[in-house]
C-alpha cells in the first residue's frame, strides 16, 4: 500500500535521449522538456559551448544525472560516432535521437546559388541525417533494444518558392528519407518527423541582417534602429497573417508536437510527418 502512495514514474524515466542541435532554438526548448518528463538528455551541438549552456541549465533545474554536452558535427561521421559513443558510455545506453539541426544559406542579389551553397546545404540537411541515423541504429543493434528518431524537415518542403532552393529541395529529400529509414530499420527503431513553418524565435537561422532582408522582401515597414526582438515579431507575426490559425509558430508549438512522436505512447506510428504549421493551405497534402 505505501509503494501504490508513491509518485508514478515520469514517461522518459530511464530513456536516454540525444538532441542534435540542442544549444538553442527548438533544440535547447526540446532538451528542457525531455528532462521535464524524466529523461536523461545529451545536449550534442557543433557549438560546444551552446551545448554546455543547455547542459548546465538542465541541471540547475532538475534533479539527477540529467544533462550530458557533447560536441559534433553531422556532416563528419567521425565526429557522431564518437559523441554518440560517449553518451552511451556515459548513461549505459540510448534509446532517442532528436535532430533540429540544418543550415539556410541566403542567396546572392540575383536570387541564385553558388554550387558550394547547394552542396553544403544538402550536405548538412541530407547527408547529416543519414549519418546519425545509421551511427545511431548500430548502437541500437548492439543493444538488442528498441529506439524512436525524430527528423526535422520544413514546410518548405512542399511549398515552392523562389529564393531558398537549396534549404526547399533539401527538406524534400527530408521527408522521403524519414520514410525510407522508417523502412529500413523497422521494426527496432522507429523514424518520424516534424514539418514545422518558419519558426523565427531563438533561431540561428534568423540572424538580425536575415530577418531585415525578409522584411523588406515582403514589404514591411521597418525602423533599422528598432532593437532586434521588435523586428523578429513584425517578421513572425506576416508569417502567422498567412495561416488558417493567425499565430506565429513557436519553439514550444514544435516541441510539443515531436515530443509525442518521440515518447512512447505512438508505438505503432513510423514513417510520417507531422505539420506544424498553423493551418498553411499551401503545405495542405495533396
């Protein structure tokens, strides 16, 4: 009777879970509620000190061996092998990847794209997902258990448009390689995405020279003086004018949204992507 009286154990308890990109943005937001719901979080960034910032805040605010940095970067295996190597050496084992790791690269005056800015973009978008995907799934397979991927794609993705080709089509393949993995590894490892719409706050993506470009893109008026926050949500509130929902798409919407599909409770769901996008008519399946 007294062991019913105790707290039931939070749904992550025991997981551990790898969040690629997790020194900020969505990354850093999906990391906190990982460990809200008992995870155990590696917090893997190419920026190792980002990493070791969201670390330590998961510390300060949750009891336990919670917040693990490692440093990587997805377009060298080398590199996740060992990071991955090193969480499961740390906590006995994995059993969740999350990636909210990309690259956008602007184009030139013209609209057009250097080939380098191609291939590095897809590079990053494409190739890095498949590396961590296979360096996760041998560990996977030397533990003889089960695991759940996250991949972020983009509702870019489906919607077409003239100046972020390269970021679009990588986006594309995104969606079709979670399909693919989710085939590939079934049944011990499950492969879901996420689809978000231009999510602005937090991301690096959106520096303050690339949210003034939108701007004047998409003419709206702006002040250069205007302190940089201010100008964030002139440009996040003309995305969310667009949608069937009327509001900006934030890092927590996301969040939650790839927490279910990471969490146990869809057991029987791989190979889909789930929207969130506010209701963008464009992005509607066809």
């Amino acid at each position: 009777a007294k062991l019913q009286r105790q707290p039931p154990e939070k749904e992550m308890a025991r997981r551990v879970a790898v969040v690629v990109g997790g020194g900020c943005g969505i990354g850093r937001e999906f990391c906190v509620r990982l460990a809200r719901e008992g995870a155990h979080v590696v917090v893997a960034d190419r920026n190792e000190d980002a990493a070791r910032g969201t670390a330590d805040k998961l510390k300060q605010r949750f009891s336990g061996d919670v917040g693990l940095a490692v440093s990587l970067d997805i377009t060298r295996r080398e590199t996740v092998t060992m990071a991955l190597r090193e969480a499961a050496l740390h906590f006995g084992g994995v059993d969740d990847l999350i990636n909210t790791a990309a690259v956008f690269v602007p184009p030139d005056r013209g609209d057009s794209f250097l080939d380098a800015t191609w291939d590095a973009t897809l590079k990053t978008n494409v190739t890095g997902n498949i590396i961590l995907v296979e360096e996760f799934a041998k560990i996977i397979s030397e533990q003889d258990s089960e695991g759940s991927v996250l991949l972020t794609s983009s509702a870019n993705a489906v919607v077409p448009k003239v100046g972020s080709e390269p970021y679009d089509a990588s986006k594309a393949a995104v969606n079709h390689l979670i399909r693919e993995l989710a085939v590939r590894y079934a049944p011990m490892i499950r492969v879901n995405g996420i689809s978000p719409a231009t999510v602005i706050e937090g991301s690096s993506m959106f520096p303050r020279e690339r949210v003034m470009a939108s701007l004047n893109k998409y003419g709206i008026a702006f002040d250069e003086g205007e302190e940089t926050e201010a100008l964030i949500e002139k440009l996040a509130e003309f995305y969310a004018r667009r949608t069937l929902t009327q509001r900006p798409i934030r890092p927590r919407d996301v969040v939650e949204a790839g927490y279910f599909l990471i969490s146990p409770r869809p057991d029987r769901t791989t190979g889909h992507i789930f929207p969130v996008d506010g209701g963008l008519k464009e992005a509607f399946l066809r």
